[in-house]
C-alpha cells in the first residue's frame, strides 16, 4: 500500500508539473491558448484514429490521424522547451489545416464525415492566434482549400474514400463535431478566465496607484502649504525693504559714488532686490502649479463656472502687478460664458498666462479676450512684449522648455486645458510679442444645472 500510495503521488506531481509548464497563469495567454490547441489535438487525433479503426475506415485514414497525434504531441513538447509559439502557429497552420485536413477529408468520406467540423475549427483558431494580414491570408487560404476540397468532392465522387456504411458516417460526424467544439470550447473557456484573471490583477493594480496617487497629493499640498508660509514672508520683507530704501531716498544705486540706478559695476540694492522679488514669485508660481497638477491628476468634482467672471476677476488682480512694470491692461470680455470645469484650474491658467506676459513685457500692453466662438469659449492673452524665438516655439507647452522661465507654467496650461477637453496654441513674433489661446467647451443655456454653480 506505501508503494502504490508513493507511486499516485509522484503520479500527482508529475501530472501538476506538466500542467504548470504547459498551462501555468505565468505563461502568455498565446502560449496557453496554443497549447489547449495541442495537447487538445493530440487527443482529439487519437480519438479519432480509434473511431476510424472501429468503424473500418481504412489503414490510410487511421495512419493520417495517428502522424497528425504525434505532430501536435511534437508541437506542444516544442513550445515548452523554446517558449517559441509563433513558429508552431505557422507550422500547424500550414502543415495540419492546409495539408493533413484536406488529406484527412478525402481519405474519410468527404463532407459525409467529421471533417467539416474541423474545418470550422481550423478557420477560427488561425483568425484567434495570428494577427494582422498573416491571420487574414491563411484564414482566407484555409477556406479557399476547405471550399475547393468540398467542391472536388462533389464533382469528382471517386476521389473520397466514403465510410462503410451510414453508421460509421453518424458516428465519424458525431465525434468530429464534439472533438471539434471541446478543442475550440477549451479555449474560447481558458480565454475569457484570463481576460477575467487580468481584469482582476488591473483592478488591484487601480487601487494601488490610486493609493500612491492620494499620498502623493497629500504630500504635494503639505508640502505647498508649508513652502508657501516662508515665500510669502520672504516676498513681505523684501517688499518692506523696497519700501524703505524708498523713503530714505536711496534710488537703488551701486558702489559708493555710483549713479543711482547702479551701473557697470553691478546692480544696486532696488535692482537686487526686484530680481529676489521676482525668483521669489516664481518659486511661489512653480509651487502652485505642482499642487493644481497633482490635483488634476487626482480628480476634482467640476461644476460650471462663469467663465467671464473668473477672467474678468483674474485679469484685474495682476493689474497693479503689470502696472508696475508699465504695462496697460486691457479686457475685453464677452459676458454670460458659462463651462464646466474646475474653476481654481482654470484660474491658474489664466495666472500663468498673465504673469508670462507682464515677465516678457516692459512699457507695453496686456490684452485679455474672451468671447463664444461657435460651441466653445475662446479666451486670448496677449502682449506686446519681447516675443518667442522661433526655435523654441513649437515646444514651447513642453514640460521643462522655457525662455527664462520655470519651464512649468505652459505645460500645466496643457494639462488643465486638454483635461477640460479643450485646446491651446501660440503665436509669437520675435521683437512684437506673444497671444496664447485656449478653447473650451461652452456650456448652453441650462446646461450643467445638476452640478450647482461654481
């Protein structure tokens, strides 16, 4: 009893070993469904070398399916030890639909036989496993053999090999079809399993990006907040200092004896000071912008947003901001324009828009328009400031591309935009200035009423 209970086991693991290398979940689903077709030909052809012996079809029909059982048995061995599937797809594409099929069918009563079934088989299986033109080629060259083999047979009667006998045709035709819709059911099964098994394992997948997505927002806004305490300090103080070297009458000058604007031999403390002012709202802007990226891409509930009264009201706060540079502002804005959308992205986009134009921009003017532009709502910043080169132009909504910049604010103008379904693009001329525009979707009378207004 040991011995026999020692041998099943063995028995156990041997069968469990062949199972994994042949139909293991860490195979390619191709591989798998390959093999299903293998291991399920090898018996299916064994199945039917009996039948045929049994019901007398004769010595060539049993030798074609006992040669067609070792060649899929051959395959399937191959596969395993090369891990090279796509060379067994041809070589039973070729060899066993195209040749041993149509031999089978003629040595085996023709259409008055099991062969038809297969047929179907060979057709669906060639379409599953190959791709592209390769699959279109052979599947219509395995029905133009298929068509052309029925056709011989009907008008050429002597060359089929008929079963003895009306019994045997019921039963090659009944084993034919079974065989056939078992082969091709195992697989259709084994297909739909591991389109679940991936479906399962991306589900899984979601969840964890969406987990390092949340502690990577999380992480990014506390870490915006805590940045933006010290930049605004930062950016109070110099501004106090500005102030007081103006109520001293310092002008900003140089060296000792240096006129007061600074000269050759550096800048002075106004100039200085406006520089640090200037890196310090570009840190803050750069700040701002990784959090709203971040968030967008979290997800934020969108509402519609009085598109006219967020540009308006967005316009206005950089107006004392270009003013100081010397810069007129202008708007010109349609009322009523409605989208849906986030209304602190949008926001941030019209602010890079804006802070771009007052940086490349000195003595000028800013114009912001919006207005409906068929079914969207066109908005246009524009200045008349030092312009694009003509090399950086084309990239310039590129993550890290810039003419001074932080090389972030045009890109997340991209991503807000594009998030929104919208679209943006520029036009510059060196020397005459730039206009950025964007469209976005605009929202009707009425519609958007279930999200509330923003």
């Amino acid at each position: 009893m040991g011995k026999l209970g020692g041998g099943c086991g063995r028995l156990r693991r041997a069968a469990s070993g062949l199972a994994s290398a042949h139909f293991g979940a860490g195979l390619d689903l191709r591989m798998r469904l390959f093999n299903v077709l293998a291991a399920g030909g090898t018996a299916a052809s064994l199945l039917t070398a009996a039948v045929s012996a049994a019901v007398g079809a004769g010595a060539p029909h049993v030798l074609a399916c006992l040669a067609l059982a070792a060649l899929s048995a051959g395959l399937l061995a191959y596969s395993a030890r090369t891990g090279d599937c796509r060379t067994c797809y041809y070589v039973s594409t070729v060899v066993v639909f195209l040749v041993f099929f149509p031999v089978l069918f003629f040595t085996s009563g023709g259409y008055r036989s099991g062969m038809p079934a297969f047929f179907v088989f060979a057709v669906a299986f060639t379409a599953a496993m190959l791709e592209g033109r390769a699959a279109v080629a052979l599947s219509l060259a395995e029905l133009a053999v298929y068509a052309s083999s029925c056709a011989v047979a009907y008008l050429w009667p002597d060359t089929v090999r008929a079963l003895p006998g009306e019994r045997a045709v019921v039963i090659d035709t009944v084993a034919g079809f079974t065989a056939a819709a078992s082969v091709l059911g195992a697989c259709i099964l084994l297909h739909f399993r591991m389109y679940d098994e991936r479906q399962r394992r991306l589900a899984e997948l979601n969840e964890i990006l969406e987990g390092a997505c949340r502690v990577k927002t999380e992480f990014l806004s506390h870490l915006s907040h805590e940045m933006r305490a010290p930049l605004a300090a930062a950016s109070v103080n110099v501004q106090t200092v500005r102030e007081i070297l103006a109520e001293l009458g310092d002008g900003g000058g140089g060296p000792p004896g240096a006129p007061a604007g600074g000269d050759a031999a550096g800048p002075g403390p106004a100039e200085l000071l406006e520089g640090a002012q200037g890196e310090i709202m570009r840190l803050a802007r750069m700040v701002g912008g990784m959090l709203a990226l971040a968030s967008l891409c979290e997800g934020a509930r969108r509402a519609p947003v009085d598109l006219s009264a967020l540009v308006l009201g967005g316009a206005e706060a950089m107006r004392l901001t270009l003013a100081r540079r010397g810069n007129a502002l202008e708007t010109e804005v349609e009322p009523g324009l409605r989208v849906l959308g986030v209304a602190d992205f949008l926001a941030q986009v019209e602010a890079n828009l804006l802070s771009n134009a007052c940086a490349h921009t000195r003595d000028g003017a800013v114009t912001v328009r919006a207005a409906r532009a068929g079914r969207e709502a066109l908005v246009t910043v524009a200045d008349t400031g030092d312009g694009i080169a003509p090399g950086l132009l084309p990239r310039v909504f590129e993550r890290g591309v810039s003419a001074g910049g932080t090389g972030f604010g045009l890109y997340l103008c991209r991503s807000v935009v594009e998030s929104h379904g919208g679209r943006i693009w520029i036009e510059s001329e060196r020397g005459r200035g730039t206009a950025v525009s964007f469209a976005l979707p605009a929202l009707t009378d009425g519609e958007g009423e279930g999200y509330g207004d923003a």
